[in-house]
C-alpha cells in the first residue's frame, strides 16, 4: 500500500483530533502572520487569490548536481524554489514554518525532511495557473524555480530512473528513506504520488512554458517522458490486466493502486496533450489511465456511494474526500480524447453524489462506509473542481452545486467561520465534526484553498455564491442505527474486536457489531417519513447465509433478503469481507415503520443505514438562505419548503428544468437535486 494512503487510513482507525490552537488565532494581516479581520468578499471585485501565505512558505534550496541528480540550468542557478511542508500557529497572531517529523539540532535535519515532491508538484501548479490568469512576472518565476526543485528530486539515471524522491532537508540533502518509513522505501524505488503529482506539474509547466521558453518546455517535456518511462515499467506495464477486491474484477493499472493518486496525473497528461496533440506516447498513457478511473465509476441507482468514483482498490466499502480529483480529470480527459463514458462519470459524481456530501455536512474526510473525520481544504477543493469541469458537458446546475461546496471555505463547515481568507490566503488545515479548528496552515491546506480560489476569481458567478455563504444553518443526510443498540432476540451478542472498528477495509459503526446466530433477530423502530433503508453488514467472503429483512408499517407489510455472505475472495483487500451498505428494496411511507432482521445464517450485523427521502442542506448566505433538496427516490416529489425564496430544480447532469417552487411546494424530480435562494 502507498505511504500516504497507509498514513490516511491509521487516522481512519484511530480517528485523533485535529492538533488544535487557541481561539484567538485568527485571519487577516501580513504574510505570516494572523488578525481578526474575516476578509473581502468577491463583490468587491477584488481578486480572492492571494499568494502571500504560500510566498510566505518559499524557501531557496541549494542543489548540487550529480550522475541521479540534476536540474535544468544548475550551472548557473544552483539554487531552487520550495515550500516548507508546515505552518504552525504560534499563537501570537503569526506562523511558524517547520518541516516533517522532529527536528535533530545537531544535523538540522527533519526525520522525514523541511520540503516534499508533493506539495513541491502542487505549489508550482497554482503559480503556473495564477501566471496564465494575470501574467503575473513573480508567479511565472516561482513557477519556474519549483519546476526546478521537482525535477531535481526526479531519479535522473539508474534503475529507479524516472521516478521521485519524495523529501528533501533544508540544505539541499535528499533524504530517500524517511523515519517513520513510508513506502516505497527508498522512495523514488516505484511509483508513487509523488510521482503522480510529478506529471501533473511537469504536464501543466510544459504546456504554459512552450510558447514562453523553449528551452525549458523541452526539459520538462524530455523529464515528462521520463516519468512515463518508469511508469510504464508500474503501472502502465499491466494495462488491461485485473485485480480482485473482495470478488470484484478491478483495473490492476491504477498508479498504486488508486484513481485518486491516477486522477492527478491526468491532470497534467491532459493538459500536456493539450499542447502538444502529436504526442502518442502520452494519449496513450492519458488513455489507459481514463479507462482505468472511469472502471472504478459506481452506479447512483444501486445506493452506497451513490455515483461516486471509488478512490482505491483497496476497498469497495470506503470513498474519501482528498485527493479525489477523479471527477475532475475523467471530465477533462473524457472533453479532450470524446470519451462520453469518462464524461458521463463526472457528471453523476458532481449531480449525484456531491449533494449528498453537502447534505452530510460537507466534505468528510471519509465515508468508510459511513461519512466522518475531519474536512479539510484537499477535500473542498475536489468537490469545487469536479463540479466544475463536469458542467462543461453537463448543465448550469453543476455550476451552482459548485458555488455551495466551496461555500465552505467562507463558512458553511461545521465551526461556521470561513476557511480560508483572501487578505492573507491562509487556509486552515482543518475543521472537525464538532466545529474545532486546526488552525495552523501548511503547504497542502494553502495550495488546495488558492486552487480552489484560482477557480473562483475564472468563473464569477460560482464565486458570487460562494462568497455570500457565511454559514450553514442545518443539514439532513445520512443517519446509521448501530445494531448493539437496537432490540435484539436472546441469542444475539455484541462482539467488539480486537483490532477496534478499522476491519482493514472499513470502520464499524460505534466499533462494535451485533452477531445475529441463524432465527436470532435484530429490530429497529423507524420514525423518518420516506426514508430510504440500507443494511450494514460486515460480510464474510464464504457463504453465511442471509438477512431476511421484515417491515411493519401502518398500511402494509413486506421483505426482502441480503446476503450475509459470499463476497468473494479477498484478493488484494487486507481484509476478510466486506462492509459496504446494500440498499434495501421498498420505499417507507410517512408513518413509523417497524424493521426486522432475522437470521437464516450468521449475520455480523453493525448497523441499519436510514437515507433521507430528501436529504437537504441550508446555508446562511448574505441575501437571506439558500436550500439545496436532494431527491433520493426516483419519483417526483413535491415538499414543503426550508426557506423562503425560489429557485431552480435540476436533471441529475445539471440541466435546469423549471421553477423550483409549485403552490407553495418545492418540486423535485425523480433522483434529481433543486437548489432555491440563489
């Protein structure tokens, strides 16, 4: 498993808070530093994009060079741009810059380093996109200078040739093997992120320097054809292969094994073949790669995760919000080579699955299956863009559904103050369920909101919406009842295990589950009107038999049946079974419902899954509320209102389709999204 995805998913397993600092840290002020001030709005006209935070995290790093290790122009500039990896508040109002892991006084070298490949690949792309959108001279330069430091950290020569080291020290020292060990170790041995992002920036770099500086285009695109080289001994060296996770047949070709980490790069293989359309070596790879994101596409009408496209193969129970740049690069690659499927894609996980993120509250970091953790700026950022690009072939809706997920940054998120402010561009790093801050600002928190920023200050009008969020008032989305504090027949037993609730590929719901022997039974009382049921059941990979599922409402009676096992093999999984909610047959009515589960096996139930008929989300904005109705049936629907105030309701790709408001009643199509008060 990749470092970085093995890192996320120990915080899944353990869920820690969010390293928090005093409330008197705040926005505003000089680079570096913090105040009281909550920031312009975009009614001003004033730009939100303001790089003074990440400039703030520039560093000068000497580089030597050597057989592996080169850059271009070092003979004469053998120094290169950096941002430091931290920022931490130091609670008088400024920002302290630290690097990763501790510090040894005696060498001044950071276990892990002060400077990595990835926020490197990331920073240097918000600069690139700030310089093509001002022509902003500095932007170009610090461009110009991480491009440097990127392809510096690139194995020039050798076996691991092409591939990335991922940290640096402050002095210019390589530092391949970091403590804790990340793999792969050494880290440029396989591919990786680093190197993912690597092609991002490299990509985006070649296509905004070719007509600028030639002479630099051609190295990036020369270092751009290395990174292929060292990929297509990975990953592009399976193309058309399959992997099994838990019985399903998954593409093998996936950068480790993620569309998340695949999806980055296509960023830049896209934005490459842009430039340079004559490149088969790079459509090619730009090919393989949208066949292998756009397989890991779910279906919304089948239930969990409703339309998203899976990040990992690692698991088909758990979807997270960083990193997923899927949607965004399927709908980019699927416009750019006429893949509609690809397209298609980014459509349903902008239409269909982005609403019910904001129902929940926002970008968690993990649905696993079930959404939590903390929301951070990566997050934010990826819901923003991949509405975005899929309304370039879906409709104005998608627009708007970006405009309230990046609402987020200006306060609709949980702690109800804003994010990120466009006086300084300090992004927090963090914001937890309960509203706590981590209000420190590293270099991934900053690129990602200056990202999402760059978006706004293209397109005014997602950024007028976004701008007038101040809050979010209520959100009605996903409700889990764990089985343990159900009703439960004498037989049942609540089992807690030993390695806590991460089962290595998801979490239990409240850690524990409720193991119901063959005629033993669970029930459960439902009082939401219309609410869409899914079991939550820890399946095993043999046959367990099944779940008979029994409702009781006021007007009828009927069943339906789950299997309790038969997933399959694990293959790659790092886990027996699986736990992915399975969406019951039969919509509730509007009284209360009495729910069953009798088993005609050995069923390892943790919890029943209850989906909003309609889930919703409302904002406080400047004008008054703004509502966004999810339909999660696929009947028309009309409801009384939230808020006052009209709108529009929306097809699932974003195209408008009437008024929202009917007689007083908010109408809704069938599995479709209305958004009112804006």
């Amino acid at each position: 498993m990749d470092a970085s995805r093995r890192v996320f998913l120990t915080l899944c397993a353990a869920a820690p808070a969010l390293a928090l600092l005093p409330a008197d840290v705040a926005f505003g002020g000089t680079p570096g530093s913090a105040s009281t001030g909550r920031g312009g709005g975009h009614g001003s006209g004033r730009r939100l994009t303001n790089l003074a935070h990440l400039r703030f995290l520039l560093a000068e790093v000497p580089v030597a060079a050597s057989a592996a290790h080169t850059t271009f122009g070092i003979e004469t500039q053998p120094t290169v741009l950096a941002p430091w990896t931290y920022a931490d508040a130091d609670g008088a109002g400024g920002f302290r810059r630290i690097g990763g892991g501790t510090l040894d006084p005696a060498t001044g070298h950071w276990s892990q380093g002060a400077y990595n490949a990835d926020d490197i690949a990331r920073a240097a792309v918000v600069f690139l996109r700030d310089w093509k959108a001002t022509g902003d001279r500095q932007s170009r330069d610090e461009a110009r200078g991480l491009l440097r430091s990127l392809a510096f950290l690139q194995t020039a020569s050798g076996p691991n040739a092409g591939r990335v080291v991922l940290w640096q020290q402050d002095d210019g020292a390589l530092n391949p093997s970091a403590i804790p060990v990340e793999l792969p170790d050494p880290s440029d041995s396989a591919e990786s992120y680093w190197l993912a992002r690597t092609v991002w920036a490299l990509g985006e770099g070649y296509a905004a320097f070719r007509g600028v500086d030639r002479a630099l285009a051609a190295f990036l695109l020369e270092r751009l054809h290395l990174c292929l080289d060292a990929l297509e001994q990975d990953s592009l060296s399976r193309v058309g292969q399959f992997v099994t996770s838990d019985g399903v047949p998954l593409p093998d070709w996936l950068i480790v094994g993620g569309a998340d980490a695949t999806a980055e790069a296509m960023l830049g293989l896209s934005a490459a073949l842009t430039a340079a359309p004559r490149d088969s070596r790079i459509r090619r790879a730009l090919q393989a790669y949208g066949n292998a994101v756009a397989a890991m596409a779910t279906d919304a009408d089948k239930g969990w995760p409703f339309g998203a496209v899976l990040p990992w193969t690692g698991s088909l129970g758990f979807w997270h919000a960083w990193g997923a740049a899927a949607p965004e690069a399927l709908g980019r690659a699927g416009a750019l080579l006429g893949e509609r499927t690809w397209t298609d894609a980014a459509i349903t996980d902008a239409g269909r699955f982005t609403p019910l993120v904001l129902a929940n509250g926002g970008p968690h970091n993990a649905w696993a299956p079930l959404p939590a953790e903390a929301q951070i700026a990566y997050g934010a950022h990826g819901r923003v863009a991949g509405a975005l690009q899929a309304s370039e072939s879906g409709g104005t809706g998608l627009r708007v559904l970006a405009g309230l997920a990046a609402g987020w940054f200006f306060g609709a998120n949980a702690a109800g103050e804003p994010a990120y402010d466009p006086a300084t561009g300090v992004t927090f790093d963090g914001i937890e369920t309960d509203g706590r801050v981590n209000r420190n600002s590293g270099a991934e928190s900053t690129i990602h909101g200056l990202l999402t920023m760059l978006l706004l200050d293209a397109h005014r009008d997602i950024a007028r919406i976004a701008t007038s969020v101040t809050g979010l008032r209520s959100h009605h989305g996903l409700r889990a009842i764990d089985a343990e504090s159900a009703r439960m027949s004498p037989g049942c037993t609540i089992e807690k295990p030993e390695g806590g609730s991460w089962t290595g590929e998801g979490n239990l719901s409240g850690g524990r589950f409720v193991r119901v022997p063959d005629g033993e039974w669970v029930e459960f009382d439902i009082t939401e009107p219309g609410g869409i049921l899914h079991a939550l059941i820890w399946r095993r990979a043999e046959d367990a038999g099944d779940a008979e599922w029994s409702f009781l409402a006021e007007d009828r009676s009927w069943t339906t049946i789950t299997p309790a096992g038969g997933s399959g093999a694990a293959g790659l999984t790092e886990a027996e079974g699986m736990l992915v909610p399975q969406r019951l047959d039969g919509a509730l009515g509007d009284g209360a419902t009495v729910v069953r589960c009798t088993s005609r096996g050995d069923v390892r139930l943790d919890a029943l899954l209850i989906q909003p008929q309609v889930a919703s989300a409302v904002y406080e904005t400047t004008a008054g509320a703004a509502v966004l109705y999810a339909n999660g049936t696929r009947e028309d629907l009309r409801v009384p209102p939230l808020a006052s105030g009209d709108g529009r309701t929306y097809d699932a790709a974003g195209a408008p389709r009437g008024q929202a408001t009917r007689s007083g009643r908010v109408r809704l199509r069938g599995s479709r999204f209305t958004v009112t008060g804006v």
